[in-house]
C-alpha cells in the first residue's frame, strides 16, 4: 500500500467528486463555507440543497471510515475504569504514535521543508476551540463543564494575547505561510473535515468527544518536537508559542478531559465508550494518514521509498 492511502477507497465517489482528493477538496469549501457568519439571502433554498448533498457525502464518508476501524475497538471496555486504561494506552500504542517524522522535524529538517509541513497543518486545522464549542451543546454537566474550561484555556481566558488560535496564526505570519486548501495533502483536509463531522452533527457527539481526547492525550510529544526544530532553526520565540505551551498544557488537559468528561459519560451510558473509542481511533487513524503522506513527500529525495506488491 502506499504511503497515507489508507482511506482512499472510503466514501461516495462521482463525476463531480471522483478520488478521495476531490471529496475532500469539496468538503473542506463546503466547510469553510458554512461556518462562515453569514446574513440571510434570498436563494437560500438553493444553499439548503447544495448542504444536503454535501451531508450525504459527508455521512456516507464518516459511515464506511466507522465499518473500517470496526476492528479496533469490537473489544472496547464499557465500564469507566477498564475504558478509561484502553484509552489512555492509546499514546502509546495507537495508531500513527511515535512517528519518526517528528524526531527528524526537530533534529534535521530545514526551514523550507519545516515550513512545508507547518503549512499542511495549519490548512488542515479545524480550531480546536470552535468544535470544543460545537460538541458541548447538550452534554451533562460534568462532561459540558470540563469542555468549558477546556474552551476558556483556548480563548486565553479572556485575554486576546493568549487565545490559542491566534498564537499559530502568528507562527505563521512570521513564517510568511500561505496555507491554502488546494495547496493541501487531502489526508489533512480529511483530518478537518472529519473532526469537524463529529462535533457539527449531533449524532456524532460521543464520536467528538473521543477525538477531541485523544488530540489532547497523544499532542503534546508531537508539538514539544516541533516546537524543538523551529528553535534549532532559530524562530523567535514567537514563533514558537503555540507549540511550547501545548506540549505542556495538553498534558493536564488530558488528565482533567479522562476524569472529567470521559468517566461521567461512560459511568451514566456504558453505551457511549464504543463511540467515544470511535472518535479517537478515528482521529489516531487520520494523524498516521497525514504523516505517512508527509514523509513520502518531505523525505522522497532524502530516504529511498520501497513499496512492498500489494
């Protein structure tokens, strides 16, 4: 199989949206498009059509990449303790952890083939605090309000200086990127849109809170390595924020998003850890994807590829 290629046969394909590039491509427009603020038009039908087209591909996608990580959590525990232990052994032994392309980001990259893969991951971010927001709604207090705290740490508490979306905005102004989503590996847009899937579509909810803990879980090595090349390379520490404070701020995210949203849901509806276990092997799945695609491209005159036959 090639490299990041795994998901290429998942979901609906046609004329308009042939590959997995393409649905993707027209996702992630239709996304940006969508949560966009927007006042009322006078052809909004047309726009009712066009969102319950793109729905349908976009559950038909989310549906066949549930079928195919089936698998993996088939034995997943439903009490809180045994399910909170599969989960947190997901850092060390999920999919797509510890991979080499971080270690050789923080200790041979240059600064052109850094900023090649800052620019995938800043076109493939979905906003960490916009679908923290999105999956709240509705949840038990417990769970609702750890996400609330978890929201007002990404909103630096009320201080603009220390909103976390701004601070990779910043690292990528100094850096003078240009993220763009035709200028994208399709393995990051899937990443988006699928994150953004779970925390917009109710049905989803258990599936986003998932996801969402394993990014706060499995984080902050991969950032803390990140943050350790733009140093080397000798970004202002500016530059360098975003990445600093998450490697360590995620560390007690995680701690607090387990014992606090994780344990209540799965106490109150065994049910919900199959879910939740979905979301994150999803989410786990996606990161391989995308680092697999990146080091194809970041090492092809670097690193001899070999492809096994299929």
């Amino acid at each position: 199989m090639f490299p990041g290629t795994r998901l290429a046969r998942l979901g609906a394909f046609n004329p308009e949206f042939p590959d997995a590039e393409a649905l993707h491509i027209g996702l992630a427009r239709w996304n940006r498009e969508r949560l966009a603020p927007q006042t009322p038009k006078s052809d909004w039908l047309a726009d009712l059509n066009r969102d319950t087209r793109m729905l349908r591909l976009e559950g038909t996608f989310i549906e066949a990449f549930r079928a195919h990580i089936a698998p993996l959590v088939e034995d997943v525990p439903d009490d809180p303790e045994g399910f909170i232990a599969w989960f947190e052994a997901l850092k060390d032994n999920g999919p797509g952890q510890y991979d080499p392309l971080f270690d050789w980001l923080a200790s041979e990259a240059s600064m052109d083939q850094v900023k090649w893969f800052l620019t995938q991951e800043a076109a493939g971010e979905a906003g960490f605090d916009d679908l923290v927001a999105y999956t709240q709604v509705k949840l038990p207090v417990r769970p609702k309000l750890e996400l609330a705290r978890n929201y007002w740490d990404e909103m630096g508490r009320g201080n603009e200086g220390g909103m976390h979306g701004p601070m990779l905005d910043r690292t990528i102004q100094l850096l003078g990127l240009k993220p763009s989503i035709e200028g994208t590996c399709w393995q990051a847009l899937a990443l988006a849109n699928t994150m953004t899937a779970f925390a917009t579509t109710r049905r989803y909810v258990y599936q986003s809170v998932g996801a969402l803990g394993a990014v706060e879980l499995t984080a902050p090595t991969r950032v803390g390595l990140v943050s350790e090349g733009l140093k080397r390379l000798g970004v202002e520490p500016a530059g360098r924020k975003y990445f600093q404070l998450h490697a360590q701020l995620d560390v007690e995210h995680s701690k607090a998003w387990n014992a606090e949203a994780l344990i209540p849901l799965v106490s109150e509806n065994p049910a919900c850890a199959r879910y939740i276990a979905e979301g994150a092997v999803m989410r786990l799945v996606l990161g391989e994807q995308c680092f697999e695609s990146y080091r194809a491209h970041l090492w092809a005159h670097h690193h001899p590829v070999v492809y096994a036959a299929e």
